[in-house]
C-alpha cells in the first residue's frame, strides 16, 4: 500500500491542525513571540508561495497567517503547510536559535516545506511548554537527537518523511507520555529500543519506510494502540506473536514489505476492529487462515507476492475498498463474490490468482469508482470494453498475459487513465489517438494494425503486432 502510509499521516495530522483554523484570536501579541517568529522568517531564504508573508513587523503577530493565541496575548500554537504537488510550495530555511522566545508554544505543525535544512531544531529543548511536534516532509536531516528523552513533556512527536539518520535513541523510551510516534520516511537503521514498551499510551505507532532491523518490542504493553506502521524495513524471523494482544483496538497493521516468513496466524482473526492488513512482500507461506473471515470490518487487504497457497477463505466482509492478492500460488477460478458485491471498492489487483473467466460475464455491483485494477497473467477470456467504458475515474488498467479478443478502438479511455498495459492477448484492430495522454502504454504482442498515432513510448510498448507501423516502428509502406 504505497501511499497508505502518506494518507495515514495526513489524517493524523489533520485532526491536530483543523481545529486550529476556528480557534479564536486575541489582541496584540507579547514582543518575544513577535522576535521569535520574526527571526524565524528571516531565516527562511525561499518563499516563493508567499506563506510568510503577513509576518510583518509591527502587526498583531497573533493575526499572521499559520499562528494562534487563542484568546491570550502568546502564541500557543503554529501551523504552515505546503502544497505536496506545487514545485513553488516550500520554505527554504533552518530554525534559529531565538525560536525559542515562543515560549507558550504548545504545538507547531509543520508539513510538506520540503527545503527546512538542518538538525532537529535544539531551540525545542527550551520550550517547556511545547507538546505537540509535527514537522513532517520539511528536509531536517541528521540523527534524533540521542537526548530527545528529556522532552518529557510531548504528547505527540512526528519527523515523518525528512533525512533524519541513525538509530532511534534508547532515551525515547522516556517519552511516556506520548499518543503519537511517527518517524516513517526516515533513513534510521538500527533496531527499535526495547525500552519503547514503557510508551503505555501510545495510540500510533508508525516506523514505516526505514531501515530498520533486529527483534521487534513485546507489544504486550501496548493496549492503547490503534496504527501500527512498519512496512519498508529490514524486520524478519516469523510473525510476531505479540501483536496478538493488540487484538482490542487495532485498525491499522502494516507490515509489508520486510522479510518475514513462516505461516500467517489465526490470532488475526480475532481483530474485529481490523481496517488495514498490508502483509505484502514478505515470505509468509501456508493458507490463509480460515479465520479471515471474522475480519467483518476490513476495508484494505493486501497479502500480494508472498507464498500462500489454497484455499483462500470466503470473507464476511461487507464492503472492500482494496484488495491485492497478486502474485502468490493461489487459484481462485474466479473473483469472489464478496469482491463482486462491494459497493465501495476502487482497487482490484488479482494478478498472477489462476483466474479462469470470461470478463463480460463479470456483474460487479459498482464500477463507478475503480481507479486500478489489475488482472494480469490469469486465463481471462472476452472483452474489458464494458467494464472500461463504465468506470469514470480509472488511473491504472492492466490486464497483461490474458486471451481477451477486442477491437481497441471500441475501448473508451477515461480522462483519468495513466497506465494501460494490454500486452499479451488477442487484441485487434488499430490504436486510438487518445492513448498519447497516458504516462506508461505497453500493447506489445498483440494482433494490431495500422498507423501509430504520435506519442513518446518506445517501440517496446508496440512490438510484436501484426502489423503496426510508423514511429517508433518502421515507417508505413505508401
């Protein structure tokens, strides 16, 4: 689930930073927070967005774009945001040393300035007052602070998605009063400190996306806890079996991408609040056990490119969002019914399932939403033009490896698609113009013919047609 973990964060982030926009504001602000957020600005070397640009000497500091004092004359809280998608959408600079005049300061919440250069900010050591550190995809770099235990203080501490490096300090563990943990986008190596048990009231955490490795802690002590991130690492050894107690509360497991083996547990069946399940890319092997089919409430299953065999068990779920179960030894024949039923689901990826189907016959209760979905290197037989043609916000469509016999003209690409990959089949007829919009095309090996309409692929993604012709082939015979 590759961007589950960047909504996951957002969200989070989210119920922290909304409520700042309706608190109320009081009258001039106190002359030390003016200094510190006014030395801050003169810091930031780049603002091409303009997100500084209320600070201005003189004016009611509490009234600045980004800052609160919630009816008192300092400023309790700070919050600025970039555009994720706006290359003009950062603040170049670094956190001076007077930063911490802001000394009401409870909570800043910093996300996605991209160019904040330099070390976790020692200014934060002198605020006694600040529990809430959010300072996500800003480009801090260098290693956790190995004192950071003395914050004792915080509440909530997340350096999401910056160059932070080296282990994550033992002193952590004397943070207890921390809800939230968020250090997923890192480049941290290292185990994870035993002594993190002693975070009793920790509701997330999030290691995601690192480089981490060794035991993991005993999560017996964590009954507080509802997000567990720990995909992209360099964990192994079999499943681990104290992840069982967190059965109560958890909605949010990932564990993909690592390097675990042996069997999937039947304990997991017991977490009837279970939202997200991301077990991908690991070694698991065995079946899945018949337990799945408790998980009622599961909106998000991924166990793709593992080993698991058959039988996969029928689930009682009402209504999946996503599915991925690429790339294992199942053979499910068909794609179940509780799949076809769901009136919510926009990503299907059954690629490499031994499924064996005609596609028009396939009734799915919803289209509408689909924005991927993946059937590749099955045995499916007929025509996607239906399904294509009714879905209205499809990014991804990748059928590869497939007989389905079509004429392509007759397919409707939807003005949201980006990635079509038709190689493989009985496809036939000539390429339509519309094609030249998408980023990643490959209908190689099929039974095309005519002129190529202009685009930029390469020759790979038209190769072994039938009679194709012009660039990036050979030129068309007059």
């Amino acid at each position: 689930m590759a961007s589950g973990s960047r909504s996951l964060s957002l969200l989070l982030f989210s119920f922290c930073v909304v409520p700042l926009c309706f608190s109320p504001v009081a009258g001039k602000c106190h002359p030390d927070d003016e200094a510190g957020l006014l030395a801050f600005k003169a810091a930031v070397a780049g603002d091409p967005s303009g997100m500084l640009s209320t600070w201005k000497a003189g004016t009611d500091c509490c009234k600045w774009f980004g800052v609160d004092c919630q009816q008192s004359d300092r400023v309790v809280t700070l919050s600025r945001g970039g555009q994720p998608n706006d290359p003009k959408s950062f603040l170049s600079g670094t956190f001076p040393p007077s930063f911490s005049k802001l000394q009401s300061l409870t909570g800043i919440y910093f996300s996605d300035l991209k160019n904040l250069t330099g070390p976790f900010p020692a200014a934060f050591f002198k605020m006694p007052k600040l529990v809430y550190i959010y300072i996500e995809n800003c480009g801090l770099t260098g290693p956790i602070p190995a004192d950071i235990g003395r914050m004792s203080q915080l509440g909530a501490l997340s350096l999401a998605q910056n160059r932070f490096y080296g282990p994550i300090p033992a002193s952590i563990s004397s943070l207890t009063g921390l809800s939230q943990l968020n250090l997923g986008g890192n480049l941290l190596t290292g185990g994870v400190p035993a002594g993190i048990t002693k975070l009793t009231q920790l509701g997330v955490l999030l290691l995601e996306r690192n480089q981490l490795s060794g035991p993991l802690p005993n999560f017996d002590s964590f009954r507080n806890l509802r997000f567990l991130g720990l995909s992209h690492n360099k964990f192994s050894g079999p499943f681990p079996a104290s992840i069982a107690s967190l059965s109560q509360n958890l909605a949010y497991l990932e564990l993909g991408s690592n390097q675990f083996t042996g069997k999937i547990p039947d304990f997991l069946g017991n977490f009837r609040t279970l939202d997200t399940l991301d077990l991908s890319r690991n070694g698991f092997s065995g079946v899945v056990p018949k337990t799945f089919k408790n998980l009622t409430k599961i909106f998000n299953l991924d166990l793709s490119h593992n080993n698991l065999v058959d039988p996969f068990p029928q689930l009682g779920v009402r209504g999946i969002e996503s599915l991925d179960l690429s790339h294992n030894k199942f053979h499910l024949g068909r794609i179940p019914s509780w799949v076809t039923s769901s009136p919510i689901i926009y990503s299907l990826k059954l690629a490499n399932c031994g499924i064996k189907m005609k596609l028009d016959e396939w009734k799915p209760s919803e289209t509408y939403f689909y924005d991927y979905i993946d059937l590749s290197f099955n045995e499916i037989t007929g025509s996607p033009v239906k399904l294509v043609n009714s879905t209205q916000y499809l990014k991804g469509f990748w059928m590869s490896g497939n007989k389905l016999q079509f004429k392509m003209t007759d397919l409707k690409l939807p003005t949201t698609l980006e990635e079509l990959d038709l190689s493989q089949n009985l496809v036939f007829g000539s390429i339509p113009g519309s094609v030249a919009k998408l980023k990643k095309l490959n209908v190689s090996k099929n039974r095309l013919c005519g002129r190529i309409p202009k685009t930029n692929f390469p020759a790979s993604a038209f190769a072994d047609n039938l009679c194709l012709c012009g660039s990036p082939l050979p030129n068309c015979r007059r």
